[in-house]
C-alpha cells in the first residue's frame, strides 16, 4: 500500500516539476525571419525545454532597439550586431558578449553596374544607400578606411539614409545600397535585376567585416550565478538548434514561417534566406572567436578623426558561458 502511494505521489509531483521551467527573454534584432532560425528551432524541437528553460522570443521591427529593450528589463538576452553593441557599450550600456552562433558577415554593398562603379576607388561622388540604427558603423569604418569623406562632393559620397528595403537602387536614387546574403541581395534579383548588371561587394571580402548577430546580455547580471546558469543552459540549447537549422536548412526555414505572425514572409524567400544564413553559422560553435572580435574592434577604431569607438573596449565580452556550455 505504502508503495502504491509513494508512486500515486511521485506522479503527482511530475506535473509540478514541468512546470518549475527558468524563463529566458531574448529580443531580436529584427523581425521574425530564417536570420533567427536557430532560436525558433531550439523551442519548437524541445532543445529548451530539456535545458529547463521557457523561452520567449520577442520579434523586432525598425522601432525597436534591442539594447533599450534589454536596458529597459523588457529581454533577459539580445541579439546585436558587434558594432551597435561596442559603440551603446563606450556610450554606457554595460553590454557583454556571452556568445558568437555567427562567424561571417553577410553585409554587402551592391551597385549598379551601368554607374560604371567597377572597384571602391569609383566610390566617390557617388550616393551610397546605408541603414541606420546602429548598422551605419560597418559602412562609416569601410569609408574611413578609404580615406572616402561621407558628406558629399567629387571627393566623398552622398549618405542616403536607407528605409530597410531597396527601392533606392530599383529607382536610381542611389548608385549603391546595403544589402545582406540572405535577404536584400535577392528583393533586387526578385524585382528583375539580373546578377550580371550588378557589382557587389562583401564587406567580408574588404577586410573591414564585423561580428553579426551575437548574444549580448547586461553585465550587472553577469554577477548572479543562476543567471549565469540559465545563460549556460540557453547558449547550449541555442547552438544545438543552429547546428540542427544548418543541417536541416528547409525544415528550419518552415520553422520559422510557422512562428511568423505577420504573414509577411514566403516559403521560397525564407528557404533561400536559411540557405545563405547557414553559412553565416558554418564553422562556429557559439564560443567568440577573439581574433575575429580584435578585427572588429580594430575596423571600429579604424575610423580617423570619426571613429565608431574611441578606445579599446574592456569588459565586452565573456568567454565563461560558453566555456561552459561546450564542456
């Protein structure tokens, strides 16, 4: 009898302890896209769930900024660029790197070929399309780096504040515009632009590419061991879901479609989206790679009388959470 009632006992104790899960905020940077898959992944496979987490994705939008969001207590986690990240951390939010899932940078600048724009030496007197935000440092280094002034004239380029989609090229109002692998490049290809009447260059190609989509959390949280804990716990449950979108790219992608509230995007632009993202995630575990970050902060510095940041960084980044999530 005693044994029938220690077992009737343990059952009922099984829902209870489902349900003592850690939550984890993270905000992303942009809206609900293959970009993300690998988060939208790790919750619908049940990577979370076996780390003890509910997770809450929260989308973000051209209003939303992910470093206010996480200053604000709304996210526990961001994703963020390095630049926007390094540059509101020099500004004064203590922001930290726990984790890098992405080694490559997707941004490019494409041109129209008919400019007659064949290298960056044709650059100049040219309007050049560029997002803001934060994702206006990558492009401000590279011209830095060119010794190319970004207020105009036969010597400089005209910066054309880009809205985030590429009607700028399709209309001629630049000769130039940024673009990403995964998303922009094809709204080009898909609006009947050939390839062959395009000139595009990869930042990554340049030299002067910076660290995309890393995990940033708030120093002073860095303090408490259980968040820490939890941080361990959705690092690893995170990467599990990357490796798992970049082996399983279209089953990934329809992932994320399913996750997608606004019925914005399409089947056929999120499958080529998780194609090019996949080898954006290729040949990382999740741990930073601190040569990678170093060129980051050296492109950052690289700026002459304007740098992005003014000094080198201390404290921006922490190798412990993934440390100890790859052991």
């Amino acid at each position: 009898m005693k044994t029938m009632k220690a077992a009737v006992a343990a059952l009922a104790l099984t829902p209870a302890a489902a349900l003592a899960q850690d939550e984890v905020t993270l905000q992303l940077k942009w809206v609900t896209q293959a970009q993300f898959a690998g988060y939208y992944v790790a919750q619908e496979q049940g990577f979370y769930e076996e780390e003890g987490l509910d997770v809450t994705i929260k989308p973000g939008g051209p209003d939303i900024a992910p470093v206010q969001v996480l200053m604000g207590g709304g996210a526990d986690v961001m994703v963020d660029w390095m630049p926007s990240a390094l540059a509101a951390r020099e500004q004064g939010a203590p922001v930290v790197n726990i984790a890098q899932p992405f080694k490559s940078s997707g941004m490019m600048l494409t041109c129209l070929k008919e400019t007659g724009i064949e290298s960056p030496d044709d650059f100049a007197g040219n309007t050049l399309g560029v997002w803001f935000f934060g994702n206006e440092y990558p492009f401000l280094s590279w011209m830095s780096t060119l010794g190319i002034p970004t207020e105009g004239g036969e010597d400089g380029v005209e910066v054309l504040k880009q809205g985030f989609n590429v009607d700028p090229l399709l209309q001629k109002q630049a000769a130039c515009i940024s673009v990403m692998t995964y998303n922009e490049y094809w709204q080009i290809i898909d609006a009947g632009i050939s390839e062959d009447d395009l000139v595009t260059f990869k930042y990554e190609d340049q030299g002067v590419a910076t660290l995309e989509d890393g995990l940033y959390v708030l120093e002073e949280n860095l303090a408490d061991d259980a968040f820490k804990d939890k941080m361990v716990r959705f690092v690893r449950a995170s990467m599990k879901g990357w490796k798992w979108a970049e082996e399983n790219p279209e089953e990934a992608a329809m992932i994320v479609l399913d996750n997608d509230e606004t019925g914005a995007q399409t089947e056929e632009h999120q499958v080529r989206m998780m194609g090019e993202i996949a080898k954006l995630t290729a040949g990382s575990d999740g741990a930073l790679d601190v040569a990678d970050y170093d060129r980051t902060v050296a492109t950052l510095m690289a700026g002459g009388s304007d740098p992005v940041i003014t000094k080198e960084p201390e404290g921006a980044y922490t190798l412990e959470i993934t440390d100890a999530a790859l052991q």
